[in-house]
DNA sequence: CTGTTAGCGCATTCAA
DNA sequence: TTGAATGCGCTAACAG
C-alpha cells in the first residue's frame, strides 16, 4: 500500500453519489440501476479501482481463504497435494496461504497462529513428525473453524482426516509381489508403535496367508532411527538372491538411508528385486518411475480434502460429526526386469 | 470467524481501562507501564485473545505478506523455490500467499489481481508460458508494489530479476561431456527466436569450438511442439552409437516427450550415453538422481529471490534502479556408463 | 433505486 | 502514562 490507492470514495466523488451505491455496484447488486451500475464501473476502470478486500473482509467477517500446513512444500507428495488444493479452492472462490513446519512443533505451533491471526476460514493441514499432542489445535476448535488433518494419522479423535488405507494398501502392494512371483518379500516397516506400520504390516501377513506363503519375523525391518537401520536393510539386500526377491516398502526413511549405504558401496537395489512402496512416501529415491504416481495420489488427496473442508465451511451452522475419508493407496511399483 | 472472538475492547472493559491502552500494551509500546503491560497481557492469554491482523493491516496499511504465482506448484523446481522463498520470508516475519498459473495468461491476470487485492508487499513470480506481454503488470508498477520475476526471461525491461546465466551453463554442459570423452555431443534446444536457447547454443558452440570439435548443425534438434520433435529426438538417439555419445538437453520439452516415444517402443536411453540438464527444467524425468539438485537450485532462487524482494520493500520510498541477478546454474549430470 | 448512518477491530494523534 | 477521538475502506441496515 505504497501509493494511496483509489476508494470507492474516490469514485463516489468523482460522479458526485454516494460511496454506498458505488459499493453496491461493484458488488453487483440489483439494487442499483443498469445505468449507474455501468457509469460507476466505467470510472472505476478508468481511475484503475482496486479494492481492498482487507477492509471487506474486516467487514463481513470472512477472508475466503483456507490455511495449509505441510512439514515440507518441496516434497512432492506435498507439493502435488497443495496443487490440488489450490486448484479446488481457487475454483470455489478461494485463496490459499500455505506454510511449511519443517517437521518442527515450535513453528507448527507459531504458523497456527498465525494463521488464526489471519482468520482463515479453514486449515488444512498435515502434522509434523514433532507433533504429539493437539493442545495448539484448541483455539481453532473453540473459534469453530474446520479443520481436516492429512495424510499424517493423529491419535486424537474429533477432527477430519483424510488418510490412506494402509491395511489394504499393505494388502495389495504384497499381492501384487506375490502375482509377480515373489515368494521371499521383505517389508521395511516403520516403528512398531504407529498405527500405520502396524497396519501394513497387518496387510502385508494376510496376503502371505492367503498365498500360504509362511511369514517369517526376519523379512520385517522395523526402523526407526535411520541411518542404522538402513544400513541393516541393505545388508540382507546384499544378500539377495538367496533372502529376498520382493520388498514391499512401507517407510522410505529406512530405504532412502538403505540407499545411500548401497551408493557409497557402488550397488544399486538390484533391477530383479520387486518393490511396492506408497504413493505419499518419497519413495522415488528408490523406485524411478514413481513421480507421477505420488504427484496423481497428492493432488487427489488434496482435492478431496478441499472439497471436504469447504463443504464444511458452508454448514458452519450446522454442528457436524468429524469425518474421515479413507482411500485405497496408489502403489509405487517397480517389477523385477528378470520374470521369475 | 465463526464463533465471535476477543477483541481489545474486551479486555479493556474486563480491565476497566481503555482500549487504546491495550492495543500499546499489546504492541509491546514504551508508553505503557510495566504493570498494566503485565496485567493487560495476562488477561490476553487468560480470555485467549487472538489479534485480527485484517485491522491491523487496514489501520497500518502494510500487510507483510509477499505474493508467489508460479505456473505449476507440483514442479520440483518450483515447490524448491517456494520453500526457499517461504522460510526467507518466515524469518523476515512475512507470509505468502501461494498461487500457480497453471502456464494460463488468464489465470495469470486474475492472480496479480487477486494479490493486489489483499495488498501484498511485494510479488514474486515467474511467468506462465502463455505471458507475452506484460500488460497486467502495469497496476502493481503504478502502485509501487515491488515485484521480481524468476526463472524465466522476460522481454520488457524495467522487472527486477533472477535467472540463470543460459551461456555459461550451456559451456559447463558441454565441457563437462567433452571431459567425459564424449565427441558427438547432441543439443536439444527449443524455439529459435528465444534467448534463453540462444544463448545456450552459444555455450555449446563455444565450448566446442575451444576443444576443436567441428559444429554440425544436425546435432541440434529445436522443438517446439512437443510430440513431433520428440519422435526426431528419439529416432536420433536410436541411432546410436553411429551418432551420439552425449546429449546437452536444453529443453525437457522435448526430452520428455522423446522419453515417452522410446518408452513405447521399450526402448532406455542408453546407459552409455551420458546426458547433462539444466537444473530448472523437470529433465528428472529423463535423468534419474536430478532431485536434489533440482531441489538446491531452486530453493536458492527462491531465497535470493526474497532477499531481493525484502530489500525493496524495506527501500520502498527510495526509487530504486530495476535490478537482474544472474546466477551459474547447477547441471544435472548422468555420466556415462562405460568410460569412454 | 439511492443516501444516511453506523461499525467491523485496530492504531494513532492529540489532550490530559 | 493513559484516555478520547478519529479513521483505515468497506458493507449493511434502515430510511426515504
């Protein structure tokens, strides 16, 4: 706001009537008649008449703008999934101001606020790896704003979500291996406590059951702190052919570190090892043609999540149950180049 | 704003003191005593008072927010751009309002208008491809709202800028495959008339000419529709080892659409050829490690970008000169499998 | 159909 | 150090 700009005042002057009939005007209202209407926004143009919508929306208490929060915007699950909100927003009328906590509590906490500073008529957002309790949620809970949580499970019950389905994508992910010809497939999981990997894991057992192929505790890679781990990961890897033809990847921390292991020892992941991995993981450091999948699964998540929300923002009179959506995952699949 | 939320009239009246009191109080102003600071901040936090920055900013005619457009979000490039310029203007305690252009001149229009609307500081942006005049700049020059166009050139001068130095990458591409022993050395360039390309093919020259290999016009492939030139590309590429042992890619355009082309016919890019990128065009899909470096690039932009932007803010009475800033470009380089 | 009046929530000038 | 008064630019209720 360096050079005053133009009012409705300015306008009003201008053609000698008042500021309220030149507002109704440029808010299309019928209460004004065709030929005023058009004289006003004539000048309008002229003068080069932009409005301020900060003093609108001070005035009719909406902002028309939707918060996100995600740990990384470069991460291109997330970056995928902020297009897909800002497509459905912008769509609806909607801006988007969107924030990165960098997996980090204490600007997940300073970016709710302001955000809540901002008024924004909903948030959506997906927590950092910090975040354990939702005490900095409370406020847009007691303001009554609609919030919806993504990708990212929380244990707390009482918002939205939108989330994947991890049994069946575990499910699936190791049938698929299995109609491959796998019959040795090793799961990367993640730490044993977290519903996900639980769930994977869950999914992952029954496709062996169901192939009755017997599942064996030693193909499961539970990590957590990474560099160790993948460095376990990649030594059974090593010992391929005769451990493992499939993984099934459900925590990419693991394999990312796995990777770099392998790189600085000169072998790549073996090109007739099968792998599954999920669509919002950056599981494309060890699978290539995995890009478009997660950018089709972000955006999808994102659009969903969108739509979710504004519906939300429309019935804000209407007390409503909290929702959740859960959809069938996008697999990463790379297939072995030798047919076994 | 759904459920009414605290105002400083609330806490006044709760402390039986002024308004304007609290608001300096609140605004951390000398002019307040210590302890009704203290009392006025503890009954703050005790009604959980949020300030309403849309006031603010209306009262103070200053927003700290800097508008973003890009054409595509989900682009690697630009979402590393985006994180960039996010946490410079985090730590500058400004916002950003995110928005892409979808390369759409039309959308493009209505996003400048959208973020003159809601006042923004400055803009950053990077023009859609559609853009060839810059018509809908003219408001945010006339309102002396800083703005900076990356990444892509722009004609018109007068726009502050940040890109990347075309000749000097096109001379390291090239340099680097000479290096590698590579002698038939392909350039995949785009539209003749633009000087982004130009200036690469001159790098290529260049290097060439220092290393006395003669320059044969049918190694250069221009395109600017995307299938066709893809095809040429691809058929050029199937014709190794007669022809080509390393490719300078200049336009993903192209290389993308050739990568689908061969794809189809099952066709890899021959391990043994090697290739080198520009770091800003989305060449991960025909060069595999391409993401952090991509990701480095493009966050660095971003954050010179904003440093650049928040200067002029700062300086926003002074009349400043336009300013360019050229940054070397980070290659993206897939050596060759065997060591020629 | 148009004008008058009031106020959204805050920051700031002027007085006290 | 504090209070009173004013207005940022806009919209909405009410009156005519």
């Amino acid at each position: 706001m360096k050079n005053t700009p133009i009012t409705i005042h300015d306008i009003a002057k201008s053609l000698g009537i008042d500021s309220s009939t030149v507002s109704r005007a440029l808010n299309n209202s019928d209460r004004v008649s065709l030929k005023t209407k058009k004289k006003i926004i004539e000048k309008a143009n002229e003068l080069g008449y932009q409005r301020n919508i900060l003093a609108s929306n001070l005035r009719k208490k909406e902002t028309r703008t939707i918060g996100v929060i995600v740990p990384r915007i470069s991460r291109h699950f997330f970056s995928s999934a902020i297009s897909g909100i800002e497509e459905t927003a912008f769509k609806a009328g909607y801006k988007v101001i969107i924030c990165q906590s960098l997996e980090k509590l204490e600007r997940e906490i300073s970016l709710i606020n302001t955000l809540r500073e901002n008024r924004v008529d909903a948030v959506i957002m997906s927590i950092s790896m910090e975040t354990q309790n939702y005490n900095h949620l409370d406020g847009l809970t007691k303001e009554n704003t609609p919030m919806l949580i993504f990708d990212r499970h929380c244990n707390v019950p009482g918002y939205n979500n939108v989330l994947l389905d991890d049994f069946m994508g575990g499910y699936e992910a190791t049938m698929h291996l299995i109609q491959q010809g796998c019959k040795k497939i090793a799961h990367f999981s993640g730490p044993k406590n977290l519903n996900v990997y639980k769930n994977r894991l869950k999914g992952y057992k029954v496709a062996l059951e169901e192939n009755d192929i017997p599942f064996k505790e030693e193909l499961v890679i539970n990590s957590r702190l990474m560099k160790e781990d993948g460095k376990e990961l990649a030594q059974k890897v090593l010992q391929y052919p005769q451990k493992i033809d499939g993984i099934f990847c459900a925590n990419d921390a693991a394999a990312i570190s796995a990777m770099q292991y392998l790189k600085k020892k000169k072998v790549k992941i073996p090109e007739d090892i099968a792998i599954v991995g999920f669509s919002n993981e950056p599981i494309s450091a060890v699978i290539e043609p995995a890009l478009s999948t997660i950018e089709q699964s972000g955006s999808e998540m994102g659009k969903i999540a969108t739509e979710l929300v504004l519906k939300q923002i429309k019935n804000k009179s209407i007390k409503t149950e909290p929702e959740t959506i859960v959809l069938k995952p996008s697999l990463i699949i790379r297939d072995s180049s030798k047919k076994i």
